[in-house]
C-alpha cells in the first residue's frame, strides 16, 4: 500500500501549477503521478488545504449503527429473518442500501449470529 506524500511536496507541485506549470508537467518535475497533481490542485482550489485526507478505517458504519436499535428489534421479533430482508428493510423504510455484509457486521459487532446450529442455541 502506498504512503501518504508530505505537505511539503503537494504545497510545491501546487505553487508550480499556480506560478503557471501545467498539472502534468508539474506532476513529471516532482517525480508524482499526474493524477495525483490534478487532484491535490482540485482540493487546494475547493478547500484551500493541502492536507491528505484521512486513511483506512472505517467511514460508514455510522450510517446503518444510527438504525442499530430498529434492525436488532427486527432480529428479536422475527429471530429467523434472513441478512437480505433486514437489507429489503431498511431499502423500503429509510431508503438506505446497505450490503448484507455490512449488516452482518453489525450484527457481529452486537454479539448475535445467525448459525442455525442447535448446539449453539
């Protein structure tokens, strides 16, 4: 996985492209991908910040956690309601689409399973 570059480089491929360098061109005389340059300049022009964006981690569980209390209720009141129907759910009432992957992971990170296994009853 690749690093994030320092402010220092995005400041001076951005000073060069002001002082009236092309992105690419400028992009080549720093030794970075052009597309990096293009974006880097796009976000100093809409946010006037040089800053990387944050890395890794999670950045939408919140989405469906806000809706946590409602889809465990569902698994209480219909115990073998199926990860697709909670998803068909939460489409139909919120107009949210969420994988059923992320479902299950919310339902991981709440201690339930949906193992049909008598021993583990």
């Amino acid at each position: 996985m690749s690093k994030t570059l320092s402010e220092d480089l995005r400041q001076r491929v951005i000073e060069a492209v002001d002082g009236g360098m092309t992105r690419r061109a400028a992009a080549r005389r720093f030794g970075v991908a052009a597309s990096s340059a293009i974006k880097w300049v796009r976000q100093w022009r809409q946010t006037g910040s040089v800053q990387a964006r944050p890395r890794g981690g999670d950045q939408r569980s919140h989405q469906i956690e806000a809706h946590s209390d409602e889809i465990l209720g569902l698994v209480e009141e219909i115990p073998d309601i199926t990860l697709g129907e909670i998803a068909a759910h939460m489409e139909d009432s919120h107009g949210l689409r969420v994988a059923q992957s992320t479902i299950w992971r919310l339902l991981d990170r709440h201690g339930l399973t949906f193992k049909k296994n008598r021993t583990r009853q």
